[in-house]
C-alpha cells in the first residue's frame, strides 16, 4: 500500500512535474497563436477601416470609369447655338466568317431577300471567299439586323459601329464635309479636325448659324432657279470678328449620299474657287486710292473717253460725258476713273496695298479646301489697270470678303473663322487703311445701294451698303458673254457689323431682270431678302428709313445726284 | 478566469470577420449596382445622342419652312414691326395721360 501509495505519489508528482511543463509549452504555443490571429485581425481591421474610412466610396474612380463609357467614337460638330451639325450614332455591322458558314447557296439567298441593295452572285462570292473575315454590309437598320439575327445563319455575325450623322444633310455639306466608312474624316471641318474630332470629346463648336445658313442657301438657290444659273456661292460674316455666319457654296449635295458625285458638286466654291471678281473689287480700289492720301476725295477724272493701252480698249459699262468725282466714279462704276486713280497711284503701291488686303496668298481658314489666288507673275501697268476694275487677278469669294470686311470695319483685317470665338477670347487683327478712309468706304457704299447700281439690295431699315460686281467669265483665253455676278455689301452702314456676299455664276437673264443676267438684277435682290431676314434674327435694330450715315454722306449725294 | 481574455478575443474576431464578410457583401452588391448604372448612363447617353440628332433633324430650317408655308401663314419679321423699349415706355405714358385726364375729367363732372 505504502509502495503503492508512494509509487502513486511518486507517479503523481512525476506526472504533475511532467504535466506542468507541459501545459506551460501549449501556454506558450496558444500565446503565440493568439498573438499571429490578433496581429492578422489587425491587419485586416486596419485595412477595413482604411477602406471605409480614408478610401469610401472613391467618387474619383466612379467618375473617371463613366467618362471612360462615354469617351466612345467621334465627337459631334455643333453650330454657334449648339444645333448638332454631325453626330456620330452605333449601328451594327454585317459580316461573315466563310470559312465557318456552312451552306452558303442558302445564306446568300436568304441575305438577298432582306437587303435589296445586295444582289446574289456578289453575296455568294463573298460567303465563298476563302478567308477568315468579309464585311457584307456596313451599318444596318434596327429592323435589317433583327431579320438577320431571325435567319440564325451561322458564321455570319454583327459588329457594332459607329455611322456619321449630318441631320442637317445639305444645309451644310461643303463647311462640314464628310467622313468615309470607317470614320475618317475626307473633306471639310471633318477632314481638318479628325485628330481633335478623334481624341477630343467635347463637341467642336462652329462660328455658323443654320438659321442664317438656311437663309442665304434659300435665297441663292431661289436666284439659281429663276435665272438658270449654274451655281453660286454666298458668305455671311461678322465684320467685327472675322467669324463665319455662314458659308455655302453651289450645287450641293447630301453627305450621306457622296459616291458616284461628280468632282464639280464637291467643290466648295466660296474658299476653293478662284475668280476674277469684277466691280467689286472697286471697293478695295478706292479704300486704297483714299487711304494712301495720293487720291483725295474730291479730286476729278475725265471718264468721258475710254483709254487704249496697246491693243486694250478700257470702257465703261455705264458712260458718262463727264469729269467725275470719287463718289461719282464710285457710283457709276466707271473702269475708266479706276484706271486713272490707281495710274496716280503707281503699280508698286497699288501692288502693296493688295497684298496688306491678304489677295496675293491663300487665306488662311480651318478648311483643307482654299484656293491659292492666281496672281500676275510680271507686275506691269495693265496688270494694275485691269486689277483696279477687277481683271487680271482671281481670289476667292473668302479673300474679297474678308478685304471688303476689313474696309468697312474700320480698317482692321482679321483672320477668317470657323469656330466660335470663346467668351474672353481676344482676336487679333492688322489695320490695312485708316479710320477715316473707312467712314468714307462706308458712305460710298451705302450710297451705290441707295443711288446707284445696288438700289434692288436696299432692305429696308437696316442701312446696306454694297457694290456690284458683273464679270465677264474668262474661258480659252477669251472672255465670253457669260457672267459671274455678285454684291458685297455690309449692314448697318452706320456701325457694319455683318458683311454679306452673294455670288451667282452664269445666269441667264429673264423677263423679272429685264433681260439682264447683271449683279444689280441677280446679286442685289438675294442679298436684300437675306440682309431683310437675317437682320432679326442677328439682333440688328432697324434704323427709321433713310437715315443719313453722317454728314459727308449728303455732301456725295448732293454731288452724285447734281449730275443725274 | 484565465478564458476570458481568450473569449474576448475570439468574440471580437467573430464580429470582425461577420462584420468583413458583410462589408463584402455589400461591396459585390454595390459593384453590381454601379455597372448597371454606368449601363444605364450610357445607354441614356446614347439615347440622349439619337434623340439630339433627331430633333436636328426635324428641326432642320429647310423643313420647317415647308411645314411653315404649308400650314401657317407667317412672313418674315418687318422693320415696321420691330420697336424700341423707349418708344413703347413713351406710347405708355401717353396712355396714362389719358387715361388721368378722363378720370379727372369725369370726377369734376360728377359731383
């Protein structure tokens, strides 16, 4: 007993020295554990709560994965009141995988019953064609690619794209341009904003207005009708600015519609064609005489004899037995009286003060279509005389526009534009003739449309002023009978702030001209509807009628009307 | 009494990690929530896009000209019928000379 009470006890310390110990080791080993699960809790409380708390909700990330989203495909071209010009819009393509199609007798069949446009044979080429991927149809309606996806043909299959949309169609193809199949842009805005159109999303914003487009493209289109003309081309621009209200150019076309166009309904007229202008050039003639100080206003030439330069026999249109003053010449349009101010000019001056006007280089716009102006390579004295009167140099109907704009705005030649001006954005510009000079420009101008050869672009209460210009077209080295007619103008004469330019080419004259096919019967009318219903929209205050422009306006028309 | 602080520590690793699964949770809720909203943003988008270009197009200048001459009978705007504030204030105040006059007019008579 005692031996066993003693082995026991013996047993029992034995075990409680060895139990001992051990427990202190799964002490030890649970104090560790318990230690590396609080530390990895920590660990993940502490990123919880950095989540929670340092990182919620991260608007940054949500924001920029919506802009992402959106970031998909050209950006839109919008006019000056956000009216969208072009947009881009998802359709489904149509292709197919020949080498997965499986009976394509039948595929094709099938396809040439949905889209009329495709015939049979060229389907079923395509379905047998020994590659990997052809398109069969590109941008297909809603309702083609349900009666697609019904057939349940296999190896054919849709790629959504992007298709470009001009909903305004012809309103604005020659500015707009147009993009090809895949999205690139050939022509126009399209053509020389497809890197910005491409990588910028905001929609370009465009200096036009389709209202003011619409009204020149109707008033012009009416003249082209009516007089069986062959084209023509129109500008409207703020004067103050150089941006571009609107531009159109004759005979247009739809963009969505290009292939099979002749070259001849793609040519934007108005930046890319270039031509002898006529008359108005008689505009920038006077500007120049005046300003250069050599020509005063109420020096006289004897425009009763027409001059001969070699085997040139320079006339007027209007003659006059007379010895005429600068309005007086100005008024009757005499080529004789131009050609005698600019002899006293001298050809380097006149030569100069052209090339302030910016008519010897392209204009710079944001179009790839502008023409380079056909300059004389010898600058003679008949290269000067004919210029003076509008022959002998061709610019485009941007260039005069742009010259003419800068003698009416007070003598400030600005840069054509087609983007809207941001709010606080400054334009820049070169005086190219005094303050004064255009004052006098601007008299002369209102007078021509009050007394002279412009009377039909009177509209009334918004105080035009203009200059007619009928030139004969140059073909084969002759000039034929055909003419190019147009009218400058700009209202209110007072303080310009629109210049507007109607071009008509070739019309033939009818009954409502009196039989003349002349910029006073064609040109003048056009530019008094639209100046009539432009003017409001514009925000142009008419002025009570017949309102003298200043003082010096009624000492020319006392001198003007004293001959008649 | 050597349980408790083993208690409390698992107690509190239970609610962190009830509190883990359910933030996760959420946050897989959450993320099937934004994608069908970014869904529908952009599918507003594009909609907003054909409904933009369509009201271009219906209201395209040379159509509502036709529609105007079809079914209206308006002309372009005339200077005449355009007039300043100062004339229109100056027609007012005529007006309310007027109409003093006759008040004043018919109070002597009246009495």
């Amino acid at each position: 007993m005692i031996e066993l009470g003693h082995l026991r006890k013996n047993k029992s310390a034995h075990i409680m020295s060895s139990h001992g110990a051990v427990m202190e080791v799964a002490k030890m080993r649970l104090v560790v554990v318990m230690v590396a699960f609080i530390l990895c809790f920590f660990v993940i409380a502490g990123r919880l709560g950095h989540l929670m708390i340092v990182m919620h909700g991260d608007q940054q990330t949500v924001e920029s994965m919506v802009e992402s989203k959106r970031r998909v495909g050209r950006a839109d071209i919008v006019d000056r009141n956000g009216v969208v010009l072009a947009t881009s819009l998802v359709t489904q393509s149509l292709y197919a995988n020949p080498k997965v199609v499986v009976n394509a007798e039948e595929a094709a069949k099938k396809l040439s019953e949905i889209f009329s446009e495709l015939n049979y044979e060229t389907l079923l080429t395509k379905l047998k064609a020994d590659r990997g991927f052809v398109w069969l149809k590109r941008n297909l309606t809603p309702r083609q690619q349900n009666l697609v996806y019904g057939l349940g043909l296999p190896g054919i299959g849709f790629q959504r794209e992007e298709k470009r949309i001009y909903p305004q169609a012809h309103l604005l193809a020659h500015v707009i341009g147009c993009t090809d199949v895949d999205s690139r842009g050939v022509s126009g805005i399209e053509k020389s904003f497809n890197e910005a159109l491409t990588q910028d999303h905001e929609p370009l914003q465009l200096s036009l207005d389709v209202r003011v487009q619409h009204v020149l493209r109707d008033e012009i289109l009416k003249k082209i009708e009516e007089f069986n003309a062959l084209g023509g081309c129109g500008i409207v621009m703020d004067v103050t600015t150089g941006e571009l209200i609107a531009l159109a150019s004759f005979p247009d076309y739809d963009p969505h519609q290009i292939n099979g166009l002749k070259k001849e309904r793609l040519f934007n007229a108005a930046t890319s064609g270039v031509f002898e202008i006529g008359s108005s050039m008689k505009i920038l003639t006077t500007a120049l005489a005046l300003d250069s100080g050599i020509v005063k206003i109420d020096n006289r030439y004897d425009i009763s004899e027409p001059i001969r330069v070699g085997r040139f026999r320079i006339k007027d249109y209007h003659p006059k037995k007379m010895v005429a003053d600068i309005p007086q010449i100005f008024l009757y349009s005499s080529n004789i009286g131009m050609v005698k101010m600019v002899s006293d000019l001298g050809v380097e001056r006149h030569r100069e003060y052209l090339g302030r006007f910016g008519l010897f280089e392209a204009p710079i716009l944001e179009l790839p279509e502008i023409g380079s102006p056909l300059v004389p390579a010898k600058w003679r004295d008949i290269n000067s005389m004919t210029i003076s009167y509008g022959y002998g140099l061709a610019i485009s109907p941007l260039q005069i526009a742009n010259a003419v704009s800068s003698v009416v705005n007070g003598g400030i030649l600005r840069r054509p534009r087609l983007l809207k001006l941001a709010e606080n954005e400054k334009v820049t510009g070169v005086r190219v003739i005094s303050e004064k000079t255009s004052q006098t420009m601007r008299d002369l101008m209102r007078l021509v449309v009050q007394h002279g050869t412009g009377r039909n672009a009177n509209a009334h209460g918004y105080d035009v002023g203009g200059k007619t210009g009928t030139a004969e077209k140059l073909s084969n080295g002759r000039y034929r009978r055909e003419n190019m007619v147009s009218f400058i103008s700009a209202f209110p004469m007072s303080s310009p702030r629109y210049m507007v330019l109607v071009m008509v080419d070739e019309p033939k004259g009818n009954k409502a001209s009196h039989g003349f096919a002349t910029a006073g019967w064609i040109a003048a009318p056009a530019v008094k509807n639209v100046v009539s219903r432009i003017a409001p929209m514009l925000g142009i205050q008419p002025t009570p009628t017949e309102q003298a422009t200043s003082p010096q306006y009624e000492v020319f028309k006392a001198s003007a009307q004293g001959h008649e | 009494m050597k349980l408790t602080p083993f208690i409390v520590m698992s107690l509190f690793a239970i609610i962190l990690g009830v509190v883990l699964f359910q933030v996760k949770y959420r946050v897989a809720a959450l993320e099937v929530e934004l994608g069908r909203i970014h869904q529908l943003i952009h599918d507003g988008q594009e909609a907003i896009k054909v409904l933009n270009a369509e009201w271009s197009y219906l209201t395209e200048p040379q159509r509502l000209q036709n529609l105007s001459d079809k079914f209206l009978t308006l002309k372009p705007m005339q200077p005449a019928q355009i007039v300043s504030l100062a004339e229109v204030l100056g027609v007012l105040e005529e007006e309310a000379k007027v109409q003093q006059k006759m008040v004043s007019h018919a109070s002597e008579e009246m009495p």
